[in-house]
C-alpha cells in the first residue's frame, strides 16, 4: 500500500482535489466519517450526541504551521467561541480542547508581539483561560520533533498558572521515556500516542515493534507514576495491555482514560465505556479538513483503496 500512500499525501496540497473529495458522494461520506463539520456548531452537535453516549470529548480546530499572525489571533477566537458554546450546551465537564501551538503562532517570525513561541504562549494562556471560565480544560498537542522542547517549554509555563494543562508525548522518540519520568507526577495530564509524523531515525523509532515496544515502557512509566495518564491508541493488543498495567499499578477506572480518533473503531469506544472505562474522543473540525482527512485515509488501506476508487470513477 505504500506505493498509493504517497501520491495520496502529495494530493493534501490541491484545492482541485479537496472540492472533489467534498462533493463526491462516496468521499463525502468518508469526509464526515472523520469530521463531523467545518463549522463550531457542527463540531458542538457533534460533541454533544458522543456525551449522550457515556463518551467524552476533545475537540481540535484543525490547522497548523500557521505562518500569519492575524491567521492565528483567528484560531484564538475560534478556540474562545467553541468554549463558549460548549459552556452554553452543559457539556464543558464532559469536552475540553486539544490545541496545537503551530496553529496559534509558535512558527511565526518575530514581530512586534515578540517572537513565535512567545505569540504561542500568550495565545495559549488566552485560551486556558476560556476554558477555565467555561469549566474544563486545554491539551497542547505535541507535533514533530522539531517542536517537541518548545512546546514543553510552553506547557512549563502555562502550568504557572493553569496547571491543568495537559501534555502529549509521542512513544516512538527516543526521548520521550525521560520526558515521561518529567511529566509523571501529581496533578500532571499526560496523553501518550505511538507518533505521526515522517520523523528521521537519529529521532525515532521506525520498525513497528520497537514503538509498540517503546509505547509500553511509556506506559509502564505513567500509570505507576502520580499523574493521570490518557492512552491515545487504537491498537486492541495495546488497549489489553494498558489495561492489564492498569490492574497491576493499581489504577481504579476513572483515574486514567482511553482516547480514540472521531470515526475509528467507535464500537470500541462504546465498548470500553460500557465496561466502566472512561473514553475520550478526539474529535476535529473546521475548513482546514483536508489534510487531516489524507493522513486518517493514509492509515488505513481500506479506507485509501476506496478512496482513490471513488476519483477514478468520476473522471
């Protein structure tokens, strides 16, 4: 499947083919298998059917690499009115937000705001303090490694004042089982995810069994430490094993989580729920879908052989 991976990839920059894939019949419905919407309202509804359902939420208003400083005062404002109608709907105790520092300023060029991290920071803290005001709380997504020490640099800092900010960690950087050791203590958020970018081997592990491995070690790490750890992970062998760990440490339910993507395996999700476990759903929105919805189709072969079915079939 690689040999159709790529060229899928290369197809997250078209315009062309993005207002394809939005209007085609089939590819819409893949669309809104993995965003509910472009817009705060849809995310909103879409939030609210998945609290109905015993399940949390993490909502992420997609885009990143921001390199405009007024694009990212814009996802500020985005962020404070998906806060405010999630206050509005009841559902803040059950929905916080995952936001990504790329898309809030941390690669701008220095202006007169200072330089991008410190735009990054003080677009962070205003968004913690609109989650705070609505009753929940915020998550920095981790990116490439390139990001990964400014944005723990940023978390040390919100965490002055807002220490419920949560973390993300990637298993499969060599660095992160230190980082985790870091993070691990009381009152701490840390989500773990097994990684998604193109990351060079000096950086990260490649062979599939090396980062299950590292994400295991990670695991081990968080749930005996003080903190509450979130397993981002759809792998079932992994959700067995963080369960077991769990037992083993002695974690009850409720004092660790499960996260799983909008529009995959949503039967586990329930599944999981239903058992007592609590269950977050990171779910996305917004006009920036495209690229997102290229890397979710690129994960699973299925979903790109159907893909590329449905073009060809339009021409």
């Amino acid at each position: 499947m690689s040999l159709l991976r790529q060229p899928l990839l290369a197809l997250s920059r078209s315009a062309a083919v993005r207002e394809l894939v939005s209007t085609l019949p089939v590819s819409s419905g893949i669309v809104r298998s993995y965003v509910p919407g472009e817009s705060t309202q849809a995310a909103v509804d879409s939030a609210s059917e998945l609290v109905d359902e015993g399940l949390r939420v993490t909502l992420d208003f997609l885009g990143e690499d921001t390199t405009d400083l007024a694009q990212a005062d814009a996802t500020v404002r985005a962020y404070v009115e998906l806060l405010g109608q999630l206050s509005a709907r009841g559902l803040a105790r059950h929905a916080e937000v995952s936001v990504k520092l790329t898309a809030i300023g941390l690669a701008l060029p220095a202006s007169e705001r200072g330089s991008g991290p410190r735009v990054a920071l003080e677009n962070a803290r205003a968004i913690c303090r609109a989650a705070r005001n609505a009753g929940t709380t915020v998550t920095l997504d981790m990116e490439d490694h390139t990001t990964t020490d400014a944005t723990l640099a940023v978390l040390r800092d919100l965490r002055k004042d807002f220490p419920e900010t949560g973390a993300v960690l990637q298993a499969y950087l060599h660095r992160t089982e230190a980082d985790c050791r870091e993070l691990a203590h009381e009152g701490s958020r840390v989500r773990l995810c097994k990684g998604a970018y193109d990351e060079p081997e000096e950086v990260a592990y490649q062979s599939r069994l090396d980062v299950d491995t590292a994400y295991v070690r990670c695991l081990k790490i968080l749930l005996a430490g003080q903190g509450y750890p979130m397993i981002a992970t759809h792998d079932p062998r992994m959700v067995e094993i963080a369960s077991s760990l769990a037992s083993r440490y002695g974690r009850e339910q409720g004092t660790y989580e499960f996260q799983m993507l909008f529009g995959i395996r949503p039967d586990e999700q329930r599944r999981l729920a239903a058992s007592g476990e609590t269950v977050r759903v990171y779910v996305p929105y917004g006009e920036q879908w495209y690229g997102y919805l290229v890397r979710r189709l690129a994960e699973r072969p299925q979903n790109l052989t159907f893909f590329l079915r449905s073009l060809i079939s339009k021409k």
